[in-house]
C-alpha cells in the first residue's frame, strides 16, 4: 500500500482478518527461524521468513511474489 501497488484502507483490513476464521495470526519463532538456513531458494530474508512461517504452520500463503512461487517450497494463493 505505501508503495502505491494496491489500494486498501489497513483499518479495514485489520478488522476483517481478526473476524475471520480462516486467518490465525502468528509471532515469528525461533522453529521458523531454524528453518531460515534449509530454505534457501528465497533470497530475500523477509519473505524467506515468512514462507517458514507457513511451512511450520502447513498453510497456504496468500501473496503474489512471484520468487516465493517459483520456489515451489510452499503452495501460494493469488
């Protein structure tokens, strides 16, 4: 949003995710970042840690980064 590539009001956004049943919000942990040094496809830290995250939890990850895709290490929504 601050980048300008989409629009969206966060408050909104904050609202709507803590309602849902399909979100669970998690801190990032020391489980993930063990698995930081495995997953090495994914240059960018960040987004290596986040893609951990969602290993450790057997979810699906909604982003449309297209190197978290081409990995193939986690399955990506949109």
């Amino acid at each position: 949003m601050e980048k300008g590539k989409i629009r969206a009001d966060i408050e909104d956004l904050i609202a709507r995710i803590k309602g849902s049943a399909n979100f669970e919000i998690v801190s990032l942990g020391m489980e993930q970042m063990q698995l930081l040094k495995q997953e090495t496809a994914i240059a960018e830290m960040h987004d290596r840690m986040i893609v951990c995250e969602a290993l450790l939890h057997h979810a699906e990850l909604i982003t449309r980064d297209a190197k978290i895709g081409q990995a193939g290490i986690i399955k990506t929504v949109w």
